[in-house]
C-alpha cells in the first residue's frame, strides 16, 4: 500500500518508522527535507513537496507541530491542496483545534478529496511502539482504508462519527486527567502536612480502585517537585479551557472541572506554564505573599 | 497462633473465614451469637462475650458497623475492657473516626494492652480472597505479631506510624477518589452532550494514561443510571468533608476537592445519599427547576 | 450642540429624550422610523438614514440592541461609514463585545472620524432619570467633546483609556455583581434551612456593611421565587464567561467567579436563562433527581 | 432600670458608657478591675465579681473575648451561676460557637434565670455610637425587657426565636461577606491586570447596584496592599468553615461559599491568618513558586 506522511518531528518520525518496518510503501516530506535520511535508509522515498508526496500516495498521512504548520501544509505553495482530488484521502493526525480541522476539512472535500481528522493519545514512547490510541472522525471510508495503518500505529483506533469529534473525544479525556491531576496533587499535600508519607500514599493508591498509570508514573517526581515537561502545563490548561468552553456551548456545569482549570491558571501566573501539567502541585503548596 | 475475631457482618465473616483457612485458631463473637455457627463448622471456637474472646487470645481482630459498635464492644458490659492487659493486643479494623480510635486507643493502653487501628481499602469481594488494603497505625510490636494475620486478610498491608494514621491515609484515598468520581462523572455527560459515546469514552480512558478499576467498574452503571450502593454517597460525601476539616486543620487549601464535595452534598439535597457515590452524576444530568 | 442619535428602542429613546429635554438639538433615526414620531413632538430632526443623521451631526450617538446590528448601521447601505470623516465623531454606547467594537472603531478611524465606545451601566428606569454611568473609552477628545451630553444622559461618566477598556470595565462589575448574587442566593437559602426568617436576613443585610442596591432590590421577590428579567441570566452569564476568558488571557484564577459561572450554566442547563439572573437561586434550592 | 454589664474590652467600654449616658444605672464588672474606674466617673457602680453583679441587677450583659471566657464567667468562681435565679435574666453578646451559647442557656435555664444569646454586627466605632445591630435568640420576655437597653445600644434590634438562631444568623451574614471579598477581590485583580484603574473600578462600583459600605471602605486600602486587621481573615475563616459545616447539615451545597472557603485557607496557609480578612487579596496577586 502506497502511503504519504508528513512531518518528522518525534511523534511522526516514530510513527512513520513503524509503517515502513511493517511493510508499507511510504513517501515522505518534512520541512527540512535532511530529516527525511534516516527513513530512506529503511526504505521510505521522499516528496519534495506536500504536493508531490499526495500525488503519488492513495492517502496521505500528517503529523504536524501546531494548528499554523497543518494550515500551511494544507493551503501554502506546493500544498495538499495542489493534488489533492477524487479519490485520494488526507489524515490529519496532528492536534488541531475545531476550527483549523473544519478549514481543512472543507478544503479537502471541495476538491472531492476524502478526510479523516485522527488525533491520538499518547506521546513518544507509545509512538515508537505503536502503542497509540487513535481517534479518528470524517470520512468513513477513508477510515476503512486507513485501518490497516492504525492498526501499526496505534493498540486501538475509534471511528467517531463527523469531523470535530476526535478533536472532542480528546478534550473529553483531557479534562478528566487535569482534573484528576488536581485531585491528585491535593492529596498528596493533604498526607504530607498531616504526618503521613506521601511514598505511602502512591503504594496504597497503586493497590486500590483508582490505580492508574499517570499517579504512578508522575507521584514521584511530584515528590521531588521534579516537572520536566511530557505535556505542558499551559497546553493541559487549553484543554480545560476549551472543554469548558464546549461545555458552556451545552450548558453543561461542571464545578471540578472549573476548579481544576482555575488551579492550572494559578499556575500559569507562577509561571509554570512550560513544565509539566503536574507542576499544578506547586499551587497546593505552602506559598508566600507577594512582596 | 490464637485469635480473637470480633463481629462477624460481611466483611468480617469473610475475614474470619480467611484465618481459619489459613491455619490460624480462632475465637470468634458476634453480637447476633447464631451467626457464628458458619464458622464454627469450618473450625471456630465461639467467645460468648468480647470479655471471653479476650481473655482467650493473644490478640483480638475487631470488624465492626459504626463508631458506637465499636466503643460499646470495648466500653460496654462484658467488653473487651474487662480483660485487656499486659502483653494482650487488640486490633480495630473497624472504619471509625479519629475521635472514636483515640478513646479506644487511650483505655487499651491505659490497662496495659497493646492497640493497632488498621481501616481497611476493599469491600465484600477483596475481603473474601483476602484482597484487602490494611492502614495499620498504632503499637508497631503489635503490627509485627499481626502480619501473618494481615498477610492472609490482605494483598498489602502498611503501618503507618502513630494511632490516628490509618484513619487519616483512608481519608486522603477516599477524598481522591471523590474527586476523580466527579471528574468522571462530568466527562461522562460532557461527552454525552457534545454527542460523542459515552461508551466509546469508557474504551478510549481504558486504554489510557487515565485507566484506573474504578472506571472501568462504575462507568457502564452510570451510564444505565444504576447507582446500587457499593460505597454509599453519604459516606463517601462524609469522608470528604473529614479530608476537608482535616486540611482546615494543616491551612491546606484543596479546591477541587471542596468543589467536589459541594457537589456530593447537592446529590444528598437530591435525596440521592443512599445510592453508591456514583450517583453524583445525577447532580450533572439535566435537571428541572423546583416547582 | 447638534447630535445624531441612532436607534431608539428603551434605552435611546428615553436617551434620546433626555438630550431633547435639556436643549440639544437632535437628529434621530431608527429602523422603523415611526418610532421617531414621539421624539419629533419634543423637537428631534428625523435623519431617514444613518448617513443622513452623520452627515448632518458633529457627533452621532448610537444605541443599538446587539452586536450585530451596531455592526449593520455602520456598515451597511446608507450606513455610517458613508459620511463618517474628518471632525466627525461616533459613539457607540450599545453594549457589543471587543470584537465589534475593534472593527468599528478602525472602520471610523480609517476615515478620519473620531470614536467612542460607551457602554453604560443601569438600565430603563436610570436611563430616564439620566442617571446612567457611562463607560467611554477611545478618543480623548471626542470624549471631552461629548462630556455636556454625557452629563445629561448619566449621573457620572469615566473615560477608561483605549478602545476596549469600556467593555472590559464593564465585564468586571458584571462578574462581581454576578459572584455577588451567588453568594447572596446561597446565604438566603442557608437561612432558610437552618429555620431562620430569609426576610429577616435581607432586614440585617441591609443594616451592615454589605448592604448594597441589588440585594434590597432582588431579595423580596428571590424569596417568592419571582423572577422577572430585569438582566436576563444568560447575559449574565455570558459576561462571567467572558470575564473568565479575560483573566484567561491574562493568567488570572478567580475561582469564586468560576464556581458563580458553573452555578448559572446549571441554571442554564435547568431552562432559566431568559429569566432574570437572580434565578441563580434556583440552583441552590432543594432539587429532585432527573427521571 | 437596674443593669448588670460584664465585660469591659473595646466593644464592652464602649456599649456601658451609652447605657449610662442613656440614663441607666449599670454596675459594671472586669476581670482587670481598674479598667471600671473610667466608667465609675461617669456613674456606674463596680461589682467585684460577677456574681456580686447578677444578685444586683435584674438582667446582666456579657461582653466577653471568647468562649473560654465566656464560660469562666459563667461557670467559675463566684460566676454568673451562683446568683442567677427566677426572675433574673443573663444576656450574653459575645461572639461564641453554637456549643458554648447552648452550654450557657442550659446552665442559667435550670436555675429558674431566663437566657439571650445577643450577638452582634458592627465593631469599635458602631459599639460608640450606638449603632450595632443586635441579632438576639432565647427568652422572648427577657428579649422584651432588654428591647431599653437594645435601643441605646443599637440601630436596630432582631428577636430570631429559640437560642442558637443569633449565631446562625450571624454566620449566614458573614459568609455572604467572605464571598463578597472574594469577589471583590479577584475584580480588583482582573481590572489591574487588564489594564484597568482599580481606583476607577472603586468609582464606578460606588455609583451601581452592588455599591456597599464595604467595597468603599476596603478597596483603597487593599489597592496599597494594606491590611491592618479591622476583622482578622482567620476569623472570617472560621465563619466560613461554620457556615459550610451548618450547610452541611442540611444537605445544602454552597458552591461559591465553598470556593472562597478554600481562598482563604490558602491565606492562612500564606501566613495572613492575623490580617484584614480582605488580605484574602493577595491570593489572586502574583505568586512566586515556592523555592
């Protein structure tokens, strides 16, 4: 099966790797095209371009940095746009809010091009072992056609209905672990200032109903207000922001997520924003006044 | 080794079980004296009153309902006062408060006996295969004599230090895991509302950094609006507001878990108290003005 | 002095009046031009066009019901922009968003002309008894230009700086006022369930040091579940959301504003936002569970 | 009208010299004796204890610090419990907890004496000028022969039923104010921070809806930052946390409240437990991180 990618940062060289081992035909491209070395030795060909690389592929995959780069990829110069057409399909798998999904979502089938926003869960390491949770919405063929690829890239996919719902279903997700992040820093202060050691606290959490991977693998470095950045606190606020907001759309109440996000934003004005989303914990901690 | 096994409900019928299986003589006592024939059949001796059960055994396990069982079982006629002393031990895994484990703890001690308290994490299921968490707190020669008990009564078991400890490593499990349930509950009708799964969602945590027994158990229940008390609402709501006065206390602010438990009180307003804790999510669903 | 005034719904009219009354010459227009008959009888000129009243006026004061058509009467057919230039003046004192206000204000400034935002605070009854508290922010010199109506039309006017620093003002004493009746709805329902007299509470409010209008104002009819919008709650709400997103911007936690948010989007989610905001107090009365 | 008066701080001084400027003939009791001798100058008898003050007079008031000592004076040596008998009644407008309030009733109930819990609003300067208003609960008839002195003492006078409903309501007022603060608080913050006059924010506030003695008072003192303790924070703390708790017990949740609760927790935790409760300000300013 022929298939484009592109973009070679960590999570999409990763990913790219994991399709060529298993036997896919892949044609690259990444904005510093140097990038591209590596995958040709594994057998990977290079586009020159965006465009180049969707008119030699059925469909194309993309793994962007942020919303401006998807936007550019899809409507610059020697863009998507340029070959897109009947028949071929586009997945944007990067993390992009609603509305750049929808540009780009419209762009693509006004040229009968098929597409599939595909946000996943999972960082890094789950990238390089194909361990990815993929959620994907659009196109329901294009995601038939697609499934032999997620099934390399990810332990699981979701078809999710219209476009807007993977980038939902992320939020969704999103704003439970900020919201348990919280939770999880305030008990962890609560035990330390009464007397109780918080290394004890993660062996009794990690035996009980509420075990789970983020308290054990995050509880500690807490301890050691130790926050190197897996995901940026300033991003886990956005999505509480934004899941609020989608909330609001519904009127939906939602005070622990409020509170949450609230805390986050403390954070924020600390300025913690680049550390990890754990360094929430930092608000819970004893402060001193502004001088 | 001879034991003295107090109260014999669901929890501690299970427990005493789980002794005499595993070699251990015990002496048993209910309130409801009849109880004790299962027990009796697999090997039990019967004590006709704690004083008997006492005065028998080295030390004596007390699995009790509420704080006023367990200071009548030690305070009143026939109870475990009356024959405590030097060099005997008595171990209270009843879930009680801090005031109620002090009083027992200083008239224990006061004869010359040894106290532990040790609440356990785990209900029905975990007591029969001997699952449980135990938060042992209190007179740690006593811990040591206990461990082959604990070791079959429980997967793990902790000793935390000064008589007070246990209780108040149970609060902060509990105040998390109230907080989490909130959390879940709002992602739930978030996802509900925006017209996403919410099954879908209950897939997509499972496979996550989020993934935690408490989830995956609860969530298709909440989904069918089936809340049969497992851990009910009132409790839980109790145990928050403690982990709210306890952090009062230490001048700890926790805003998620205070806005948690407003919500966890709006569900008792809603009569809702006697249903597990899950049916929190009611306090989220849609919701008709009062008439 | 000759002004233009545009739009003469409640507020105008009884704006538009006031000028009249106090020897301004004004020429005044609205989409349904019948209604300018009334001021016709007290001396108003009649502009059949925006353009018409701008052409004919130093300065043109608009107050218009929603964002959308302030935007209409500057930009379309016969619209403002048409005779807006140099030495002319336009203020616009609808309450519009920072959005609105930014595209009008470069559109008048583009042509040479001078603007004003000038949101007011107060409502029917204030704007009748020219008691209005004008909100101006933009142009300094238009600003002094329009100080004799503005004494007119409101008992105090302030000029805060830059375009958007009138709404933003404006959002700020919205979201106390918002946090402030949350707190007030809730303590009246607290006095209620713990047997005291809620009347007798609005009696030692209004003796202390939190005595304000809006509780002497809301409390009697709140108590009798009566609640006719004065200030609709979804515009309340609506500026708690905005507010929030304003601190956002600025990494400001409030978290009291953003429990008082959840509290209206529950009174949303209940089908209250077209009653008046202190509706809130639904939400904190007694409530059955969802069937 | 003979009248006994215990308790001569700031508060107690002040109130005894109005009821002897209004005519009455009040024998006064101190712990420290010497501090009578001002209020002997302007007519007072000194009793030397204070049961010497009760066997005097037909209804003795008690203005103490706290409940310690609102206890001692009552239950100690020569207290309060040694004179009272039918037909003499004990008023006591200290600020004590629900617990102190009953203990006192009890005791002065079974010997034959009549009881008032009087708390009251206002401080220094409204005890001056005779200006407090006076929540009173207990004895109706005793409530009726005091309404004399009352007036001297007071603006206004509440009778609110059985004993305990003057603290109650108390409470009810003063968590409305914390959340005010709150409010307040973060307002001042989102003005200055968005580039606003938190002076200009003062102003327009005094001129609409919410304006309050209050805001008026304390916003130009917390702009500078200034907090000199009118009405310390980790009182109104405690207020709070009572509030919630009387909420709590009837299954009321009081989201807001609960919010502001936890911002000045965070106070205390900050080290501001002595200020002006308005120093809760300083939790929405700036933070560093702690180090």
């Amino acid at each position: 099966m022929e298939i484009g990618f592109l973009g070679l940062g960590i999570m999409g060289k990763a990913m790219a790797m994991n399709l060529l081992r298993n036997g896919f035909k892949v044609t690259v491209w990444n904005r510093t095209l140097s990038k591209c070395n590596e995958l040709v030795e594994h057998g990977a060909l290079v586009g020159e371009t965006p465009a180049v690389v969707v008119k030699k592929s059925k469909y194309t995959i993309a793994m962007l940095s942020d919303p401006s780069v998807a936007l550019s990829v899809v409507f610059g110069e020697n863009g998507v746009l340029g070959q897109i057409c009947n028949g071929k399909g586009y997945i944007d798998m990067s993390t992009v809010d609603a509305d750049t999904s929808t540009k780009i979502s419209e762009a693509i089938t006004s040229k009968g091009g098929y597409f599939l926003e595909a946000p996943v869960s999972g960082s890094k390491k789950p990238a390089e072992d194909g361990q990815l949770v993929i959620l994907a919405a659009g196109e329901k063929a294009l995601y038939d056609d697609a499934v032999p690829a997620f099934d390399v890239l990810g332990k699981k996919s979701f078809f999710l209905g219209k476009v807007g719902n993977g980038a939902k279903m992320k939020l969704v997700v999103n704003m439970i672990m900020g919201s348990m992040m919280n939770a999880f820093a305030e008990g962890l202060e609560l035990a330390d200032r009464s007397g109780l050691n918080p290394h004890t606290l993660l062996d009794v959490l990690d035996l009980g109903a509420v075990a789970n991977p983020m308290f054990k693998l995050k509880g500690p470095s807490m301890i050691q207000n130790n926050y190197s950045p897996a995901f940026p606190l300033k991003h886990q606020q956005k999505d509480m922001r934004l899941a609020l907001a989608l909330g609001d759309e519904n009127a939906l109440s939602m005070p622990v997520a409020a509170a949450a996000n609230e805390a986050l934003k403390k954070a924020r004005s600390m300025g913690l924003g680049d550390l990890d989303f754990s360094a929430v914990y930092e608000t819970v901690r004893l402060l001193e006044p502004p001088s």
